[in-house]
C-alpha cells in the first residue's frame, strides 16, 4: 500500500473517529469551528510528515521535492475527502435542536467578531439577520457545499504540502 494512502486513510479515520464522538456525545464542541479548522489543519500535516518520512526511508534517504509534493499532496487529498464526507454524515444526524444551537452561536460569533472590528450595533444586527437556519443549512450541506470544501482544504493542503516538501526533500550531494 503506498504511503500517501496508508497514511492519508489513518488521518482520515482519526478525523472521522473525532467528528462522530463529538456528534453521539452532544458536546457544543462540534460547532465551535475553530477546533474543528483546528483539527482539520493539524491532523493532516501531523501525517503527512510521516508520510514523507516513509516515503524516504522506502527510498533509502533520498527524496525529491516533486516525490514529497506528491506524497504530502496525496495524503492530504485522501484525508480531506474523507474528513469532508465525514462532516456531511454528522450534519445529516443533526436535530432540529443541533440545528438551531449551530444557528445561536455562529450568530454569537458574528456579533463578537464585528463588535470586535468596531462596527456599530445596527450595522451587527443587519447582518445577524442574514444568518438564517436556511442559509447555514445551504452553506453546510448538499453536493455544492461537498466541493466547495473540498475544494478550499484542497488549496490548503497544497499551500501545506509545498512547505513540508521544501522541508524534508532529500537531495543527494552532488
């Protein structure tokens, strides 16, 4: 099995094991997003360096940038895919209850973080009500929401498997 598969499957199942504790146990957790952006960001690198790792001990010490791309890319990809179709299975199990408590706190967020930037209370409560149980629902979940997330963790990771590959590439010494 290759490495960027091996390891990109048990990143995968890691972040799949993760999101469906979160989801039987009830916690708030599951919409606090930045553990979740946490999570979905540092668990991958974690196994993509081990998947370059392997990858060069599997070629005795000596790794190119482009094979590490690939390894670290690959892996990444895998585990996004996953983590992606994951998430759209947990929100299927949403109550109506999870629904309108994902609804309070990203409408908290948005309150903090525009109060934050010193925008004025009628300026904040405009576009609180622009956040509708309807409009999460459509950002969060369908076939649209599947790519576009893949899409933009897929941009990320490449961002994340340039800088590791320039990190551990192995050239030999001329």
């Amino acid at each position: 099995m290759p490495n960027f598969l091996k390891y990109g499957l048990m990143a995968g199942l890691l972040y799949a094991a993760y999101a469906l504790i979160l989801q039987f146990s009830g916690s708030d957790l599951r919409f606090n997003t930045s553990i979740g952006f946490a999570a979905i960001l540092i668990t991958p690198i974690i196994f993509m360096v081990m998947a370059v790792k392997a990858e060069r001990s599997h070629q005795e010490g000596l790794l190119s940038f482009g094979e590490a791309l690939k390894t670290s890319f690959l892996t990444y990809l895998i585990f996004i895919i996953i983590a992606v179709l994951v998430a759209q299975i947990v929100m299927m199990l949403y109550s109506p209850e999870d629904w309108e408590r994902n609804l309070e706190i990203q409408r908290n967020i948005i309150s903090s973080t525009f109060g934050a930037l010193g925008m004025d209370q009628l300026m904040i409560d405009e576009e609180m009500d622009k956040i509708t149980l309807e409009s999460i629902k459509e950002q969060a979940t369908g076939i649209g929401a599947i790519l576009m997330g893949t899409l933009v963790y897929a941009f990320v990771g490449l961002i994340t498997s340039l800088i590791i590959s320039a990190i551990m590439k192995k050239n030999p010494t001329p």
